[in-house]
C-alpha cells in the first residue's frame, strides 16, 4: 500500500517530512555510500558564508551523558564553491536541498541569499540567525525580535526563494522572535538551534573544546525542542520545522504530533549514518498502519 508522506512546507511540497539539520550531514553526498540521500524530504548543507571558514581551533566537539557539544565555528567552503563544486551533484541526483546561511551583517546575508537566488536546484533558503559558536553575529539576530525581523525582511526582498529562519532557544521571547519573522515575511521556522553549554575535563581543569562553551544538541534537547515547537506552532500561522534530539521515528511522530511540519536529524546521523533513512523508514510503516498521511499527525496531540 502507498502511504502519503508529502507535507507542505508554504508553497513548498516536500515529497516526506524528514530532512537532515544542518552542520550534521556535510553536503549530503558525503552520506551517499550509506543510502540514497535523494529519497530524504531534504537535506540542509552545513551554514554558508561568503568568503570559506576554516572554524575555530581543535578541539571543536565533546561527547556528553546524552548528546554532545560542539563549537565548529562555521567552518564551511562558502557561497561560491558550494554553488560551483557542490549544488551541481546534488541537483544532478534530485536531492531538495535546503541552503543553510550565515553572515554577520544583514547585507551579507541578502549578499548570499541572492547568490543563492541564481541557481537551479536551490529548494529554500534557512537563516542560521541563532549560532552560539562565533564572535559574532550569530546569536544576536537570533535572540532578539527586532534584529531577526529586521534580516528576515532584507532577505525576503532580495530572493524569491522560501526563506526559513532558524530560532534559537536561548531567545528570551521566542515567540515574540518568531512573530517577528513571519511578520517580515518569512515562509516557516526552524526549531530548535543548539543550546550553550560547558564541559571540563577534571584532568586537565581545562574546557574539553577550545572555546570553551559549545552548543549542547542530542537527546538531551529533545524535550526542549518539543516544548518549543509545541509553543511556536501555537503562535504563528507558517509552519515550524521541528529539529532537536531526533533520532528515530517515534521521536520524528512525536515532533509532528507538537506541531512540527517537518523534522530535521542532527547528531543522531553522527552515532548512525542511515538515522535520517530509518526514522523515514519507521514514519512510513507508522503511517502505514495506522491508514494515515504524514500531515494528519501535525499538531494532533490530545491536550484535554
Ligand atoms: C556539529 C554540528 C554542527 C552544526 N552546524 C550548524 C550550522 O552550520 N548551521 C545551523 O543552522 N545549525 C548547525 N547545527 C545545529 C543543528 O543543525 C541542529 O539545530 C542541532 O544540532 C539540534 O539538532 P540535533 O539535536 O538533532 O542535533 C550544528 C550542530 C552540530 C552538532
């Protein structure tokens, strides 16, 4: 029996709603020898910036109880290689690929997005406006209503592609930033980016990443995210696309039941290259069973 997986995210059909989070999965092709990476709803690449980063110093990432830490610092090979060595492949296979940008201005984040703007192949644009893990800029949009508002409408004028913004859950008033985006004509939201956090090494009593905080993601946010997604969904009108701690399809069915459209896998593709493959998997024969399609589950969860 075929069951149907298709969401829309806005004006954007995406074939099933499980896609990869960026920074977790390279630019896909990276995953290819593990399974077709054209079967997922999309794939978000790793931030792009103009000009290529090489991040921050060694160590970059940390294991933890139940996730990990990380502080890549945007290491990326910018705008220009992706669209030229990159973007190619991946429309050559059919992969939806969803660009992940990141600047610390607003005129370089409309500089990238109308770069971005040029090429066949792009599904969408995500703003990474909440990355704990640079100098600067990253956060700052983020966590602020006006300065998010602010770039998403910059960007919603210099693209005609679906612009996502990614919320940070260190915003004070999330809701409030994510009023704000949709207001400045943002077409979904992404939720959640990851959440500051610390490590020592009782050895050393020194941090276990050079720069000493990092982004804690993993199981250990999914309750966050949900609650988040879950409070999001409530209040604005475009959809939310749930990310946090997923890394099967019960937590992918959870996520949708909150609120989400579509989920995005992280850190669970670093412990499972094919984790993004099975939750798809786990979600269809869920649906299948049940007589269901995959957006009968947005939302859904009983409250009373
Ligand atoms: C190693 C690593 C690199 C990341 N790089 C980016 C990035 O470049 N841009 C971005 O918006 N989010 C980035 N993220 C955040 C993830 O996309 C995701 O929002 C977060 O990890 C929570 O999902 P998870 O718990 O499933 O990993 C990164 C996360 C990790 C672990």
């Amino acid at each position: 029996m075929s069951v149907d997986l298709a969401v829309d995210v806005g004006s954007l059909r995406l074939k099933n709603p499980v896609l990869t989070a960026s920074g977790t999965f390279g630019y896909a092709l990276e995953y290819d020898d593990f399974f077709d990476v054209s079967v997922l709803g999309g794939i978000c690449t790793k931030g792009l910036s103009i000009l290529p980063r090489a991040g921050n110093n060694p160590d970059r990432i940390a294991e933890t109880s139940a996730g990990m830490l990380n502080a890549i610092g945007l290491a990326n090979v910018g705008v220009e290689a992706f669209c030229t060595e990159k973007l190619p492949n991946l429309r050559a296979r059919g992969v939806t690929v969803i660009a992940n940008i990141f600047a610390t201005t607003v005129p370089d984040f409309v500089a990238l997005a109308e770069r971005l703007d040029r090429e066949e192949g792009v599904a969408a644009v995500e703003l990474n406006v909440s990355c704990p893990n640079v100098d600067k800029g990253g956060i700052e949009f983020g966590v602020d209503p006006v300065a998010a508002g602010r770039v998403t409408a910059a960007v919603r004028k210099a693209t005609k592609l679906p612009v996502w913004v990614k919320m940070s859950p260190e915003a004070g008033d999330l809701k409030g930033v994510g009023i704000a985006c949709q207001e400045a004509g943002a077409d979904a939201l992404t939720a959640i980016n990851t959440i500051r956090g610390l490590s020592i090494d009782v050895r050393t009593w020194r941090p276990r990443i050079f720069n000493k905080t990092g982004g804690l993601s993993g199981p250990a946010i999914k309750p966050i995210a949900l609650r988040m997604v879950w409070e999001l969904s409530r209040a604005v009108k475009i959809p939310v696309i749930g990310i946090g701690g997923i890394a099967t399809a019960e937590d992918a069915i959870e996520m949708m039941l909150a609120g989400a459209t579509a989920v995005q896998v992280g850190t669970a593709s670093f412990v499972d290259p094919l984790a993004s493959k099975k939750v798809l998997d786990g979600l269809g024969a869920y649906c299948a069973e049940r007589n269901i399609a995959a957006r009968d589950l947005i939302g859904r969860f009983i409250q009373t």
